[in-house]
C-alpha cells in the first residue's frame, strides 16, 4: 500500500500543471445533412468523451452543457461507469437530472483495488475518462429542429465540488462540436455561352473563333457532397437525402430558333444536351427558357445550334444577350427514422439560381439610338466618330413606332466607318427609308460597326426645319 501511495503522490506532482479536463467527441463532429434530416424529430450524437484533469471525490458534480442542439433528457443514461487508468479501480456517476441545456452528473461511487497486482498502477481519477457511448441504445439524442436551426451544436464541460468548489476547469479544451450542418446539393455553371455574332455575315453566324460558325455550349455541373474534408480531416454526412431528379433551366432569347410557323411553341431540333459522355433528351424550348431533365448526378452540357437545314448559317439574324441559368434537385430525405426505415418525404431544392451562363457580343462595337424622329420638316444629324486606326463597315437595325415590335435588319452594311469623323445619316436614314417603304416616322436604330467597341462613339440630334431649336438625342458607344 506504501508503493501505490508514493506512486499516487508521483502522478499528482506531475498534473498539477496541467490539471484540467479535456473533452472531445469521436470524428471531430457530425455533419447533418440539411435537406436529409428535415423529417427527423431527434438525431443521435457520436461517442462524447471526457479525460479528468482532477482528482475527484463522491459528491463531486460534472456537468455537460450544450448550446445549438436541445438534449432529450431521457436519452441521457441514468449511470455511467468511468474507464480509470487502473482499470481495477471503479468510478461510477449517477444522473442527477437532465433538461434541453445540460446533463448533470454526481460521483456516487469511487473505490480503489488493492490487488497485488495493481502495486504499480497509481489511485488516481486523472486521465480517467467518462464517455457517452454512440451505440444505438446509448448515444446522447437531440431534437432535430434545434440542431437544424442553429447549424452548429457544442458541448461543454464544467466540475465543482459537493460545496460549490469549481473543480478541473483550467484548461482551453473544455469545448467540443458535436454537430454541424450543411447543405447537401449545390451547382455551379462553367464553359458559359461566348459566342462573337459575326456582323460580316449579316449576324446570321458566329466569327471563326468559335469551336463552330453554327454551335456554342455551356455546362451545368451538380454536387451531391456525402463527405466534407479530406484525409484524416474527413467527415462524411449523416442522415443523407437520395437524389431523384435534376432540372436545368437556361434562361435567354431563343425565338430565333422557331422555324416551323405550323407547330406550337419552338422547335428543339436545334438544342441538344449531353451527359457522361452520352446524349439525353431536351424536354423543352420556349421563346425565353431551354429545359433539360438528367436523373445522375453528373455535369449536363448544352448546345445550341443555330444553323439552317444546310448547316451554314441561321435562319434569323442573332441578337446580342446575355444567358443565365437555374437548377433544381428532386429529392427525398432520410425519413423520419435515424436508421432510415422512416417514412420519407419528397422535396425540391433550388441549386442554381438566375446564375450567369454566358452571353452573344458582336465582333464590333454596337449603339442603339432609342429616338430618331424624321420627314421633310426634321433635318437628321447623325455622327459617327472612329478614334482607333480600323475602317469597318456599318450595319443596321430598326423599330418603326407604331408598327413595329421587332428589330427590322437591313441585310447589307450601308457604309463604312474610317478612322476620324463621318457623317453616316444619309447611308443609314435612306436603307431605313428604303427597306421601310416610308419617308417619315420616329425609329429606334440600331448600328454596329466591326471595329473596337472602345473606339466607337454616336452623336445623333435632329433639328425642325422650320424652327431654330435643335434636339439632342445623345451621344452613344465608346
């Protein structure tokens, strides 16, 4: 008995400096899965886990806090034996009570073997641990909508004598995560739309530097993550949600694509989609949106072809825009029970929202005058100004007010723009007048030169000829 109490007082001397508690809970922490868990009513917390950094007594109270997650008291085991360092001795703790915040636990139980054999193990409660299995029957549980709502739950460890007296709480790893929470699906969109419309070709096709004169893709990529880190920092998800089915929604202007008047809504011949290497099908186009279905969980890419029946160019002249895109997973979560026998619930999810895709940009600057009034009575003044060293040539679009509801493109570049100033109200007002069949009105305009956008600016005025007053229309581009 001599030598295990010279033993004891040995190990006391040396965890004086550092007699503190350290609590940890196996794996780091859970990750819970947010779309997975919504039907769950509590969740269950992996091995909780307590190393003493004191020696304790009977009488001596431990507590388990917790903040993020509400406890269901009755999960909490009315007694827990402690593993001792001399695993001989017995520690034993029993529950004093339990509520949404903390467990509380009194000592109600400490001997020490006097074995022969243990003659060189010390009597000692520090580095004993006290855990909270995660078995089935033994794990702490908590309620769900908690844990959801704060999206991170801890726990922390506090020890005072049967007076009052805090007891091994000087030490910086009193806290540890149980859980957190995170978002199981997310999407991104990547290889967006760039095509050039090529106005040299009355932006019936895209320049050479596209992959084609006729194509352009873009690619919607979803992410089922069922793991978060890597390594030894690798966490998988719990209480995961199965993926049933995607849909991708890409967002433009695609009435260009409507060639046959005799059918209903916009032909999809010229919209294909790919998946895994393999094609899947298109299930709709509509002048605004491009829907596609894929059930995997694997990158879809879009493609638009814009070519007539001999593959060359379109049918309609191309407008400049900009794409965005929308995804949505179907899915069903884990069920209401933890060990995924629950009944299940279907729901959706929004992984991709009103994101950029892409755009059309033109080889060549591009200004819209949103006003032109013109007739016998309004002189037109109209200048285009080239600071850069590129001639290129001029082309043209218009609305009439009141009769059209479209752009109107006059198929052949009415003028070219030299580096300086140039007076292009002639070239542009007589093609309006001339493809029009008209001699007066007010017209929104359209022009785009093939030269650097930069370089590029529009003066556009008008003036009544009958009075001295001059209109100011603005000055565009550049």
């Amino acid at each position: 008995m001599f030598k295990k109490t010279l033993l004891a007082l040995a190990v006391a001397a040396t965890s004086t400096t550092a007699l503190a508690a350290d609590i940890k809970t196996e794996t780091a922490s859970k990750v819970i899965s947010l779309e997975g868990s919504a039907s769950l009513s509590t969740v269950k917390a992996s091995k909780i886990e307590v190393a003493l950094g004191a020696e304790y007594t009977v009488g001596d109270i431990l507590k388990f806090n917790f903040s993020g997650a509400d406890l269901d008291a009755d999960s909490a085991p009315i007694s827990i034996e402690a593993t001792m360092p001399n695993t001989n001795d017995t520690l034993v703790l029993g529950k004093l009570g339990a509520e949404a915040g903390v467990a509380t636990y009194r000592v109600t139980e400490l001997s020490y073997s006097d074995a022969a054999a243990d003659l060189t193990v010390a009597d000692t409660t520090v580095k004993a641990t006290v855990a909270f299995e995660d078995s089935a029957s033994t794990a702490l549980e908590f309620t769900a909508k908690s844990v959801l709502a704060s999206g991170n739950a801890t726990v922390t460890y506090s020890a005072e004598t049967s007076t009052g007296f805090e007891i091994d709480n000087g030490g910086s790893k009193l806290t540890a995560t149980i859980f957190t929470t995170g978002s199981q699906f997310s999407g991104s969109v990547s290889d967006k739309f760039d095509a050039v419309i090529n106005v040299n070709e009355q932006r019936l096709s895209f320049v050479e530097a596209n992959a084609t004169i006729v194509t352009d893709t873009v690619t919607l990529t979803p992410k089922n993550a069922t793991s978060t880190g890597t390594g030894s920092s690798l966490v998988n998800y719990v209480y995961i949600a199965t993926p049933t089915l995607y849909t991708y929604t890409v967002n433009g202007s695609f009435g260009f694509l409507d060639t046959d008047s005799t059918k209903d809504g916009v032909q999809t011949t010229k919209v294909t989609a790919t998946a895994g290497g393999s094609s899947i099908a298109v299930k709709s186009v509509s002048e605004t949106a491009i829907v596609v279905e894929h059930a995997d969980t694997e990158a879809v890419t879009v493609s638009i072809n814009i070519s007539d029946k001999d593959g060359l160019k379109s049918d309609m002249a191309l407008a400049t825009q900009s794409f965005t895109a929308d995804a949505v997973v179907a899915y069903t979560d884990h069920g209401t029970k933890e060990d995924g026998s629950g009944t299940s619930t279907k729901a959706t999810k929004t992984i991709v929202s009103g994101a950029d895709a892409g755009e059309w940009t033109l080889n060549g600057a591009n200004v819209m005058i949103p006003y032109m009034p013109f007739g016998d009575n309004t002189a037109v003044i109209m200048r285009a100004t080239n600071v850069g060293t590129q001639t290129g040539d001029l082309t043209v679009r218009y609305m009439l007010e009141g009769v059209d509801t479209a752009w109107n493109t006059i198929e052949v570049a009415v003028s070219t723009i030299t580096p300086g100033v140039n007076n292009i109200r002639d070239a542009v007002m007589d093609a309006i007048k001339s493809d029009a069949g008209v001699t007066s009105g007010k017209v929104a305009i359209d022009l785009t030169v093939n030269a650097p956008a930069d370089d590029i600016k529009v003066y556009a005025a008008y003036k009544v000829v009958t009075e001295q007053d001059r209109g100011f229309v603005g000055i565009f581009g550049g």
